[in-house]
C-alpha cells in the first residue's frame, strides 16, 4: 500500500478529523536547500501546519523549547536543564530533574527533522495521528501494547522512532502551545508498523461495529416510549 492508501485507511478506519503527519528523521546533513520554517515555540508545534506543508527543520528551529529539544536529540540533558525555559517548569513543580533525565528521546542526534503530511512522504520514521476518545478505543484494541505516556507530550515521538506506538493526553504546555482541542489526543506510530496496522484495525473497527449494533439494539429494549 502507498502512502496515500495507508492515510485513507487510517482515516476512514479511525475517524480522524485531520491528516495524520509523517515525521522523518535524518541523520545526515541535508544537501537540498530548504524553505523556510515560521518560528515556533516548540517542535509540537509544527505538527498541525505539517498536515498541509513540508517542514525541514533543524535544532535552531525547535530552540524555543529546551525539553522538546533534549527529547528529539538536539540538546544533551545539562544544556536542556539549563534553559530558562526549563528552570520554570522545574521551578512550578511541573516535572523534576528525574522526569526529565527519565523522559525518552531520540538515540541519536539528527541534523533534520522533516514534518509534512503523511500522504505521499517517501520513508517516514513515525506517524502523527490526532485522535478522539473513540477513536483511541478503536486504536487500543488494535495495538494491545500502545503506551500511555506522561509529560511532556513530544516523547511519543521518539518512542515512535524506536518502534513503540504510543499516545498522550497532551501534557499542560504542549496543549496550551498548539492548541490542541480538550477531546483530542495525539498518538505516534512507527511508520513501518503502519501496514499491518491498518489490517489489525479492519478487524477492529468491525467488532468495534458489531457491538454497537448489539449495544443499540440491546438499549432500544430498555427505551420507553
């Protein structure tokens, strides 16, 4: 399946109301020129624009958030703890020293962070999906193993890129930052995990069917006139 086919199954199978978002992770310096990135205040925060646009990033584009930078790889654990940034989250009680050292991130430094929307990218490493309640119930049963993760939100991306799907509520910040809708949540897939996925979620989403019907019918017992 293409890309393409795999964004249309994932859609339709879960219900999404936005494109999911393929992330690719280069290792090697680009050698293309790239366009230019309109600031962000974190790396989260190129997950929306990315489902409409092709976003080449690099370190300086996610500066702006020294935990998102320590978790996608661009900062060791001393330079995020020493950001400003951080020192207020640290100072709130948000998080601790020990979240942070315990949070997951890349295992290798990129040069390049590539967003853009998941139909027609080339090799993703993970894919971004925004999902509803339901939508995660149709999910969870099609990934028995899918992660719940705690703050910050953009771990899921390098748990993702190390093959474990994960989703989060979408930590305080993050939420704030991206304005992320209070019934949404956002999940991240390794991208070669995604054709069998779909499959998986074909069952799923018929039993998921079947039972409604039952539960519909089941209710309409009950109901009185």
């Amino acid at each position: 399946m293409t890309s393409s086919d795999l964004t249309g199954a994932l859609v339709d199978l879960l219900g999404l109301e936005h494109p999911p978002v393929a992330v690719t992770i280069a290792d090697d310096a680009p050698s293309a020129p790239r366009a230019p990135v309109v600031d962000q205040p974190a790396g989260c925060c190129f997950w929306a624009p990315a489902q409409d646009a092709v976003l080449d990033t690099r370190a300086a584009d996610h500066a702006h958030c020294s935990v998102g930078s320590y978790t996608h790889g661009f900062l060791d654990l001393e330079d995020a703890a020493a950001g400003a940034d951080t020192a207020a989250l640290l100072a709130s009680g948000w998080v601790t020293g020990d979240d942070l050292a315990a949070a997951p991130r890349l295992a290798t430094r990129p040069t390049a962070i590539r967003y853009e929307p998941f139909d027609g990218a080339a090799a993703p490493d993970v894919v971004l999906i925004r999902l509803s309640p339901a939508a995660l119930t149709t999910l969870q049963s099609a990934v028995p193993g899918l992660r719940l993760t705690a703050k910050p939100q953009c771990q899921i991306v390098p748990l993702a890129a190390a093959g474990t799907s994960a989703v989060s509520p979408g930590c305080a910040v993050s939420r704030v930052r991206t304005g992320l809708p209070a019934g949404e949540l956002t999940a991240a897939l390794p991208a070669a995990d995604v054709p069998a996925l779909v499959e998986r979620l074909r069952h799923t989403r018929a039993a998921d069917d079947a039972v409604a019907a039952f539960a519909r019918d089941d209710l309409a017992a009950f109901t009185t006139a």
